[in-house]
C-alpha cells in the first residue's frame, strides 16, 4: 500500500492482507503498516478516521469504499508491545 495514491517506486508504506470466507460470502481484509515504515517513521500512526482509513475493491469512481462506519466489522490494531499506538485496521 502507497500513502495518497503514490503508487509504484519505493515507497511502500503498508501492505494488505485479503481473505474470502466462502460459508460467509464474506471478505475480510487487514492493512498494516510495515515495520520497515515504521523504523524509519517511528511516531506516524494509521489514523482512525473514516475519511483516511478504508480500502476499495474495482474502479475508483463508483465502488463503495470500506471503512469503519459501513464495515460489518472493523477494528484498529495496535503494536503488541504498545496497543494505543495504531499501526493498522482489519475488517
């Protein structure tokens, strides 16, 4: 994953995790920031804001962004030694 739409180059900051729940029909999805970002940008936190973290499934105009308020499920993750500190969401 890319910060803003920067897509490409060396400047991934996140990756993204998909799974599909078939007795469900339901997809499920992680994004976290990598622990590479992270070292080199010790205090940037994911921010937990429907308007800045969401992932699209297709085409940018017209899909339904996923995000907290319209997520059957959605929750921040913290570091393991430090869970205030929000380095992803999953839904």
């Amino acid at each position: 994953m890319f910060n803003g739409g920067k897509n490409g180059g060396d400047d991934r900051i996140a990756t993204s995790y998909l799974a599909y729940d078939c007795a469900s029909n339901t997809v499920c999805v992680a994004a976290h920031l990598d622990a590479e970002y992270l070292a080199a940008n010790p205090t940037v936190q994911v921010e937990q804001d429907d308007d800045e973290s969401w992932i699209r499934f297709g085409e940018k105009n017209g899909s339904r962004k996923l995000k907290e308020s319209n997520a059957d499920e959605f929750r921040y993750v913290g570091k393991p030694d430090d869970p205030s500190f929000i380095i992803g969401f999953e839904g």
